[in-house]
C-alpha cells in the first residue's frame, strides 16, 4: 500500500540541550478512516483534533505531533495522527484523565451529535522509539512553510 499524505499539523518541542540522552518515547499512531458523504468527516474530525483533542491530551500528559490527511490511495480519504507519551505509564494515565475530563466529554458528546458518523473506523497502534532515535525529530512549530507531502510505504513480506 502506497499513501500519499499532506500534513495539516506538525508541533514540535526543543531538544534539551543537556548532553545527557533522551530516554525512549511512546507513540500512538491513530487512523480514522473516513468517507466522502453528507456527514462531512472530514471538517469534523480536523476540528476536534484541532480544538478539543489536543488540548485535552496534552492536559493529560501526552502531545499530538502529527496530524496528516489522506489525499490519494486505496484508504482515502483518512485522517492519521501520532500522539507521543514519555512513558507507558504516562500513556495509561492519560486515557484515566481524558475518560474524566469534563470538558473534553463534553466535547465528544457534541462530535457524536451531529448528522451521521464523525468518522468510519479508527485503528490504533502503540509504537515505541528505538535507541538509536529515541525521541521524534520535528520541524520547529513556529516555522512557517506551504504544507507539505509526504509518502507512507507498508511493505509485508513472508
């Protein structure tokens, strides 16, 4: 399966500028599969990516790094995003305090209110950095730049 994906959210943090070395990262790779209908899944999950989801998940300890959408491919349209967590224990935690936060419930009530289904499926993996990359390395947030395109390749071999 070959992907073509746009970029429509990409944060970042500094790298400490200690020398001592970044422990790994958790990454939560999400894909919400979408369709083109009257339910308009597309501009409802960008904006409760956008306004609700990560605000909340960075209340919760985590941080959306990436969001990217879906242009051409057997899969299209989609949404997939990469949530990164400093730990299991901090990603476990999170779901706690996203199932508790008022205001993101609130939220999601009103994401699931509307005419038909916000989105289709979503799948879920979690990752884990590897040593020798053990943290992301993202553009610098308050760098301005035309979005960009990038390729996701899944290979399967016996």
């Amino acid at each position: 399966m070959i992907a073509g994906l746009t970029a429509s959210a990409l944060t970042a943090t500094a790298a400490p500028e200690s020398g001592k070395p970044e422990s790994n990262v958790f990454i939560e790779w999400k894909k919400y599969q979408l369709h083109n209908s009257f339910e308009q899944q597309p501009g409802r999950l960008s904006d409760y990516l956008r306004s609700l989801y990560s605000p909340a998940i960075e209340r919760a300890g985590g941080k959306l790094i990436g969001a990217f959408s879906n242009h051409i491919g057997p899969d299209s349209p989609s949404i997939f995003t990469l949530t990164q967590f400093n730990s299991l224990a901090i990603f476990q935690s999170s779901l706690s305090a996203l199932a508790n936060d008022a205001t993101y419930q609130h939220g999601l009530a009103e994401l699931d209110a509307g005419q038909g289904y916000p989105y289709v499926r979503m799948d879920s993996g979690l990752l884990k950095t590897f040593d020798g990359m053990p943290q992301p390395l993202l553009s610098d947030p308050n760098e301005k730049h035309a979005p960009r395109f990038f390729e996701l390749r899944c290979y399967e071999s016996p």
